[in-house]
C-alpha cells in the first residue's frame, strides 16, 4: 500500500504517497497510544459523495478526547483534508483512513511535550468481507479472546491499541477457516465483531448489544437504526448472549468497511435459513441506496467532495 501513485494529507500539507512517512521513535508505534477512523465514498449521481463525514470526523476528536490528545486541526479542516485525499486521488468510490499518533520527541510511557499528528489517507477498498460475503453471508467464530472491558483501553474511542484484540480475533478465526470472528464481552454477552457491529433478527424484531458490552458505537450501527425506523421494524438494545445468535432467525455484521454483511453460521451452526435471510436483505438495499444517494431522505448524510 505504500508504493503508489497519489497524495496523502500530512498535518496539514498534501504530500506524495511514497514520502508519507514517519520516525520509527513515534511514541505511538511503541505504546500505541493513537485513534483513527474508517470513513467511505460512494460514487452517486451527484458525484463522489462522502458518507457521514460529519459524524465520522467528530468520533475521531471524540476518540482524541478520550486518549487525552489534543488534536491541532479543527473539525472542518479535517472535513477538508478527507475531501481533498479524495479529489486529489481522482477516486470515485474509495476508503479513508484518518489516522491521530504522537510523534517522536521522546520515549517513556507518558507522551507529555511530544507533538500530535494527524493524516488522511484514501484508496478504493471493496466489499472488506467480499462481494460474496454481502450476497450469501459469512461464516462467523465465537472468540476465544474476550472484547475489552469498559474499563481498559475505553471502547468509545477508536483506539489503535484496540485493535490488537481485534487482530488475534480475526487471524484466530480465519487461521479456522472462518470469514470473522465474534467476541464476547468479560462476562460472556455478545460485544461485536473484530470490526464490525452485530445485529440478529428474531420473530421480525432487530436486535443489538447495548454498547455496556464493549461495542463500538458504530455509525452503521446508527444508520441501521434510522432503517429499521424507515421499514417499520422494531430495534432493541439489549445483552445477548451466544445462544441467542444460534437460534436467531437472521444475522448481520455493520461497519464502515464491511457495510452490511450478512452472517450465515456461528461456530459451525446455521443461522436460519444458512443464507441472507430476507429482513436481512431489505435493510441491506435500503442501505446502499442511501449511501448511493438514492433516498433524498438522507441527502444530508452525504457530503460531495
Ligand atoms: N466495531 C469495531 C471494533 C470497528 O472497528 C468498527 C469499524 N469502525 C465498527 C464496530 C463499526 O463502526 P462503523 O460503522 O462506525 O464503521
């Protein structure tokens, strides 16, 4: 990903892709200690649109907030630097990664004096859980690793130290043969998946852990919500545990990266039918026509770059 064509914004300045880089004593590559966001455009009649920029831009100072960083942009400059990273790349629909670390002053756990970074990134990123995934479902694995605590790392932000758990979630599952993994919270509820929020379909009613499990609060996650309102269905926020998913009529994963991936089986059981189930199939229209800016309804939710 590094050796490319392109510009990426670097605290405050595009540079050329190739020269994107950073000391190997960045405080954050050592304690991990940074926070970013995970931000699409669709290609829409209207042009290039980003989805959600707003709300997405405010998790990430959110994220800073929580991590005691004090980011030296503002949210509309950083809505800026994730237009132009799409501009300037000529892409239609694309991925962006903003992404806040502490630089290179000097070691020692407490990053007191050393300088906040910021950068933004974009390049064309598919279906995360493949075409496939999105038409017939994946196969999912209860972790073995527990999602963290409300307590630890703090799972409102977007911390990059999170995604450790995250990363020994998912190669444990794929090394399995599975597409992704699920994780449980510290006392055995559903928390969500390695990047991605779950919901399950019971009786024509949606549900979705409460985010006292450790979950992400995910801006799919919210738009879904927005959808199950927009077809009539009722959504609850509730603890759920692993049976609950086994015996669910339908499943989904939600994110950002995975947009809305149907779930077929939990650790080698059926879920329904084995396939996208059909609740399953019309919040998933429903969802690329908004972010395709198909439903005026939403037009707000999409910012032309
Ligand atoms: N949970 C985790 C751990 C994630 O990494 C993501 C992706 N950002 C999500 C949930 C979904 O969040 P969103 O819908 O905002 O992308």
């Amino acid at each position: 990903l590094d050796d490319r064509d392109g510009k990426i914004w670097m605290d405050g300045e595009l540079v050329d892709w190739r020269d994107a880089k950073i000391h190997v004593l960045s405080h954050t590559l050592h304690y991990g200690c940074g926070a970013f966001e995970g931000v699409r455009a669709y290609k829409t009649d209207k042009g290039t649109a980003i989805f959600r920029l707003r709300e997405h831009t405010e998790r990430l100072f959110n994220s800073a907030k929580i991590l005691r960083m004090k980011l030296p942009f503002t949210v509309e400059q950083v809505e800026e630097a994730q237009k132009q990273v799409v501009r300037e790349n000529q892409l239609e629909s694309c991925y962006l990664r903003p992404l806040t670390w502490i630089g290179s002053e000097k070691l020692g756990v407490s990053p007191k004096g050393n300088k906040i970074h910021l950068m933004v990134a974009a390049w064309a990123w598919g279906a995360y859980l493949g075409e496939e995934g999105l038409k017939r479902g994946i196969r999912v694995k209860t972790s073995s690793y527990t999602r963290h605590h409300v307590n630890i790392t703090m799972t409102q932000a977007k911390a990059v130290s999170n995604y450790t758990n995250s990363i020994l979630a998912n190669m444990e599952a794929t090394d399995d043969g599975y597409d992704e993994a699920l994780l449980l919270d510290a006392s055995g509820f559903v928390s969500e998946g390695a990047g991605e929020n779950l919901f399950v379909i019971k009786n024509g009613v949606v549900y979705t852990p409460d985010l006292s499990a450790g979950a992400l609060n995910g801006i799919t996650r919210n738009t879904i919500f927005h959808i199950c309102q927009d077809l009539g269905l009722k959504l609850v926020e509730k603890r759920i545990t692993r049976d609950e998913v086994y015996i669910a009529d339908e499943a989904f994963f939600t994110g950002t990266a995975a947009e809305v991936t149907p779930i077929r089986e939990l650790d080698r059981i059926e879920i329904g039918i084995g396939s996208r189930g059909p609740i399953t199939e019309k919040i998933q229209a429903a969802f690329f026509d908004i972010v395709n800016g198909r439903n005026p309804r939403y037009a707000h939710w999409l910012t032309l770059v």
